[in-house]
C-alpha cells in the first residue's frame, strides 16, 4: 500500500456524470445500479466510427449488451460482434440489421448457426472445421452463399491477463497458422459452394495497451495472405478484433482511438507491401471494452465499516462479484470513491469488500479510503461499463443491479433492477 493520501483523480469519471446528483439518483433508483454516461458512449462509438469508417466497427456486445446499448449502437453506425445465438437473439430483438452482425464463437451450434443464416447475419467468423462440416450442411442448397471470415491465431503475445489474450498458439480459438492449418481452412471455405470468403480475422486478446503486438500478428496474417494469394484465394477484408485498453486506475495509460487507428493501418500497409501483396484489405475492427469501460460507474451503499487493528477498514457494499467478478478472475483493478467526500484527502486504507460468503469478494483491493466512512454512504467504482453487467450473475441469489442511461443531465432507466421473484421465474417446482 502506498502512503500517498491524494484526493480521488475525478477524470476517471466520464464528462456527463461528474456534476450528476448521485444521492438522487440512488434514491430514485436503488443501489447498487450501473450509471452509464450516455453521451461518453456515443462520443466514443463515433470517434471509432471517424477513424475506422462507418461499417467498418463492430462493436462487441459482450462487454455490455442489453435492448438499449443495441439500438444506441446502430444509431451510431456501429456494426455488432455476437457471439452466441443469446447475443444475437437480444440484438435482432432490439431492431438491429442483421447483416451488420458479425457472428462469432468456437463452438457454435447447429441451432445458432441456423438462427444467424436465417436471419441473415452479415458475417460468419468461422472457427473450426467441425464449424466448417455444419455450415457446408447448413447451406448446401442454398442459392445465395453465406460470407465468412476465417478466425487464425497468429502465435503472438499481447501484454495481458493470461485468461484474456487469445492469440497465442495455445488458444483454443480459431485456426493456428502452424502446419499450414489456416491454409487449409482458407482453400476449404474457398472450395464451399455455400461459403464465400471475405477474409481473416484475428483478436489477440483484451484490455491491451501496447500496441506493438498488433502490428507482429499483421505481419503473420500478411504471410498467410500470401500462401492464400499463391493458392489463388484474395483476402479482402481483415477484421483485427478488439481488444483496445480502457483506464481503471489513476495511473494507467489512455490509448486514443487515432493512434489505435494509426498503428492498425500503418502496420497493414507496411506488412502487405513488405509482402508484395499489393492493396492492402479493407481493416474493420470489434472494440468492446474500449467504447463502453470508461462510460459507466457503479453506485453501492455502505452497509458496514470494520476496522480491524493493524490490517485496515473492510468497507462492505450491497454488491460485489455478482456485480462485477473482474478482481476475482483477473485480480483487476479498481478505484472507489465516495462521491460526498469527492476533494477530500484518503488518509485510510483498506478494502471495498462485497456481501458474497467469500473472502475473495473484493470490489477494490488496497483501498485508499477519506480520514470518515460511515453506514449509508455512497461509494461509486469508475470504469465498470464493460464485463461487469455482462458477467454479472445471481450468486448468493443476489439479484442484478438496475441499469441507468444518463443523457445530457436526465437519468432513465434502460434494464429494471431484478427483483426477489426473477429468482424463482426459472423454478418448475
Ligand atoms: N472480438 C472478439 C472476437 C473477442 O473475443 C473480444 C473479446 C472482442 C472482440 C472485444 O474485445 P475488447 O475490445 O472488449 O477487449 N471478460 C474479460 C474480457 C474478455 C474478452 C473476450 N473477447 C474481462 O473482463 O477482462
């Protein structure tokens, strides 16, 4: 722990919830509730959008999905990465074209391959070749063919958590480019008469802030793009995935869009002529946390505050990781502050803990906490728009918090607060 007792770094809250009435809003709403700054996720879904170009950004609804993001989404001009038939079911119910949809997962099933070409989804990023047997069923009398992108694993390393970096020869995603394995899939999606071949796609993993790893995984998707050119086969699109870093803590860098963008194109340039392969592929993208981490905040209220001699204060919330289970899987970090102590000095230290029988329930580890805490205060956590909602679940039967859009200034509610009897709607007995 760190001696330093400076106030709470505002600006790791977005713009539009900074001067908000969070006292009022947890009193209209309940705690804890996600707090999204709706304007923040429209200003970042454009400022893909500028530096991509419209159609050229998927956004990946994993980190953060429900009727509301899908529309806000398809207003913006973003596209959507689902990768399950439960993601797709919620966008194509929210209204959104289906052939702006990437469809993605290593283990998709006949069901959910069936519902995407149903529908009409825009892209299929195949996975495997078991995928490949059920897709060839899937549209053997088919008069239109069904476009795809082949997932590869380029065997790069991305800077990350170990649980969240995907591009590695050991992932179970995708096709290796060793043994010629890639090739085969490309020549075997190229010889379908069901499949057309758009291009590759590749995500080396999440919440990455160096960004020179993209440019070694083009590099490699540069060289099956020749052996693919010398079979014959054009790659024409490249979709590079997600995967940009979002700022949780204080200390932690900002990566723009632009030199994201930058770094993207440059390197496929620079890696497809070093390659003599002529006009580089068109470069789409599937962003999730980086559009959505920094838009929202989680409010809590303070329900007790322990002080144990020598060790530190444990500050429980009425959440945890049924909210946001990030710092158990990841050990990810968060900052907490207490809105009515905002410019105060945080003399204390201890831990943000949940209400979960676990010990490993932890909110904000090493805590820097204001000199008074007390019961019924609000703690808010900035930085939790991405995989905390996503992934929260009932444990503890604990319901799931209340969703908030905030736009300019007005709070509206976009997922109601779970109540005691959404836990028995599954229950047959
Ligand atoms: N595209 C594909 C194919 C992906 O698998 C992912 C994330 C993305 C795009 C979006 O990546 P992003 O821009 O959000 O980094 N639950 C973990 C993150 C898992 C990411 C899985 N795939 C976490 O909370 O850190």
């Amino acid at each position: 722990m760190t001696d330093d007792e400076s106030p709470f770094d505002i600006s790791l809250v977005p713009r539009g919830l900074r001067e908000l009435d969070l006292e009022a809003l947890a009193d209209e709403f309940g705690t804890p509730v996600f707090v999204y700054d709706e304007d923040e996720l429209r200003r970042r879904a454009r400022d893909y959008v500028e530096h991509f170009g419209r159609g050229r950004v998927a956004y990946a609804s994993k980190a953060f999905l429900c009727t509301a993001m899908a529309r806000l989404a398809s207003e913006e001009g973003l596209n959507l990465d689902c990768a399950t038939g439960g993601e797709l079911y919620v966008a194509l119910h929210a209204g959104f074209s289906p052939e702006r949809i990437v469809f993605h997962g290593n283990n998709k099933s006949g069901e959910e391959l069936a519902s995407a070409i149903d529908a009409g989804v825009g892209r299929i990023a195949v996975d495997s070749d078991d995928e490949l047997d059920r897709l060839d069923e899937l549209t053997r009398d088919r008069a239109e063919p069904v476009d795809v992108l082949v997932r590869v694993t380029p065997g790069v390393e991305a800077h990350t958590h170990e649980y969240i970096e995907t591009g590695t020869e050991a992932s179970k995603f995708g096709f290796t480019l060793t043994d010629g394995i890639a090739l085969r899939a490309l020549t075997r999606v190229h010889e379908s008469p069901g499949l057309r071949l758009v291009g590759l796609h590749c995500h080396i993993g999440s919440q990455i802030y160096r960004l020179d790893a993209y440019g070694r995984a083009i590099d490699r998707l540069a060289g099956l793009a020749v052996a693919a050119r010398d079979a014959g086969i054009l790659i024409e699109e490249l979709d590079l995935g997600g995967g940009l870093g979002a700022r949780y803590l204080a200390e932690d860098p900002e990566v723009s869009v632009a030199e994201y963008a930058a770094e993207l194109h440059d390197a496929v340039d620079r890696s497809w002529a070093g390659a003599g392969l002529g006009a580089p592929p068109r470069v789409t993208v599937e962003p999730g946390r980086s559009i959505v981490a920094p838009c929202a905040i989680t409010l809590y209220r303070v329900g007790t505050v322990k002080e144990i001699p020598g060790i530190g204060t444990y500050v429980a919330v009425d959440g945890g990781m049924s909210d946001n289970p990030r710092p158990v899987l990841y050990e990810a970090g968060y900052e907490a502050y207490f809105p009515a102590r905002i410019g105060e000095r945080r003399p204390r230290r201890g831990a943000v803990v949940g209400k979960h029988c676990e010990q490993g329930d932890v909110v904000v580890a090493g805590a820097r906490l204001p000199a008074v805490v007390e019961v019924g205060d609000l703690v808010a956590t900035p930085t939790t728009g991405a995989y905390g909602y996503s992934m929260a679940s009932n444990y503890n039967k604990v319901p799931r918090p209340a969703v908030v859009f905030v736009r300019e200034g007005v709070p509206r509610l976009v997922v109601r607060r779970e109540a005691p009897d959404d836990l028995l709607r599954l229950d047959v007995e």
